[in-house]
C-alpha cells in the first residue's frame, strides 16, 4: 500500500478540484475523499486542514503526484493578483480559490473533452467509464486505464457503439488516428505559440476552438488558456461587460474556473 502526504497545501478544496468539470475519472465518497484513476494507478485521496492524502495499493512517485495537483504553483499569489483585476473576479477567487488546475494527460483529455461536447459532466463521466471498461487495460476488478491512441485508433464508429457517445464516436477515432500515426504530437503543443497550437488540435475533426482551448488548458497546462463555452460567454457578457478571455493574462484559465465555478453555482446571477 503506498501512502503520499502532502502538508500546508492552501489554498485548496478537493471537491471543487476534483468535480468541477476538467476530469472525469474521479468518484466521491461518502467520507469526502475521491477515489479515480491517474494513468494506471487507482488511489484514494483526502484532504484535510491543509494535508493532502493519496492511498494506492500501487506504489507511488511523490513528483507525478505533486505535479498532478499542480503543488508548486502559487494560487495564493495568482489568486490575489486576479482578485485585483475586477470586483466579480475577486468574489469568485474568494468562493472558487480552492480550485487547481490539473496536469492530466495530454490524450486523455484530448478525447474527453471531445466527449464533453452538448454533454453534462454526470454523462460524460458515464460515456468516459464505458469507453475504459471497453478498450483499457484491466487494472482491478473494478477499474481500467485510460485507453491508449494506438488501441482507439484501430476501431470503428461501430466498435465505439458500446460506449454510446454517438456522433463523437468519428471524432474520437479521428483523434486517436493523428496522435497514434505522429500527425499530431501533443507533447510539442505544449511550447508552440499559443493559436498555432490551437490550430494544431483543430485539424482534427470535431475539434473546435472551444475543445482546443480545453486541451491545452487541462492537458497541457497552458495557464493562458481561457475555454468559452455557452457558460463562460454568459457570465463575460454579464458579470465582466466588454471582456474578452485573453484579457484576464497569463493564468486566464486559473480565472476562468473561479468565474466558471462562482457562475454555475450562482445561477440567480443570470435571471
């Protein structure tokens, strides 16, 4: 059994992390700790007053997970300085603060991000589990790794029926094509210039600039990244009048989860 601790983690909050719509493979306990799959290591973790704990029955690397959950960054500071640039932001800093920004990895969030598309976060998990169970390496009795670009790229939309993500199914293969064959070599996308990495992701069909934005930001941690989806240009058109994304710097996409979060949880905002 392997056994992480990390101590004086702050700020941070697990659930908004965790289950604020940039991973799909972690499950909550009744006890407040998640359980979910990162590579091919199922583990448990907790946090309490400042000390984040991750369980495995794997062995664990303490810098995989200390760069998972982004603990070299200082959200203090980054929180702080975007709490300056607008009232409202200071106000979802203060409700969403907790919120970091994932390292996951760069294929797997390429495909569920094209699955989240017209999808809400309690399906795309659904669709994300069955596309594992089916195409992925057995890990327990109950869990699967995510699967790889080679096994996906070999299937057909008919193979994909299982999974039942419908019309993403093409798009999911496609994806898996250009990674697999080196058409698109996500790990380079990470120091390109910003729009040619976008449109680097954008060859592939079904990714739109909405997707791109997601991959570079939850895939790649491209901190300037600021998605738009039907949300986000509600609450800029609303609570940040004549804003545009690329307007909120370098960690955009910090600001833009305080302001996704603050927003769907504050839907009165809007009426």
């Amino acid at each position: 059994m392997g056994k992480l601790v990390f101590e004086n983690i702050h700020p941070f909050d697990l659930t908004q992390t965790l289950d604020c719509g940039q991973s799909f493979r972690w499950v909550e306990n009744e006890d407040g700790s998640f359980t979910g799959v990162v590579k091919d290591i199922v583990a448990n973790v907790s946090y309490n007053n400042g000390t984040l704990t991750i369980e495995s029955d794997s062995a664990l690397d303490k810098d995989m997970w200390r760069d998972y959950f982004d603990l070299e960054l200082d959200y203090k500071k980054i929180k702080d300085d975007l709490s300056k640039m607008h009232p409202v932001l200071s106000e979802a800093s203060a409700y969403a603060g907790g919120i970091r920004i994932l390292n996951q990895e760069p294929f797997e969030a390429l495909i569920t991000f094209i699955i989240s598309q017209n999808n809400n976060i309690s399906r795309i998990k659904g669709i994300v589990e069955r596309l594992c169970e089916n195409f992925g390496e057995k890990i327990d009795d109950t869990h699967y790794a995510f699967p790889t670009a080679d096994r996906l790229s070999k299937l057909s939309p008919d193979d994909l029926a299982p999974i039942r993500a419908g019309f993403r199914h093409r798009y999911i293969i496609d994806a898996a094509q250009k990674v697999a064959s080196g058409e698109i070599d996500l790990e380079v996308l990470r120091e390109k210039e910003y729009f040619d990495a976008q449109k680097e992701l954008m060859k592939i069909t079904g990714v739109g600039v909405k997707v791109a934005d997601c991959v570079l930001l939850y895939g790649l941690h491209r901190l300037e990244s600021f998605p738009l989806d039907v949300w986000m240009k509600r609450a800029l058109s609303v609570l940040f009048e004549g804003y545009k994304g690329d307007e909120f710097g370098t960690y955009g996409g910090i600001a833009q989860q305080y302001i996704f979060h603050y927003s769907r949880m504050h839907k009165e905002l809007f009426d």
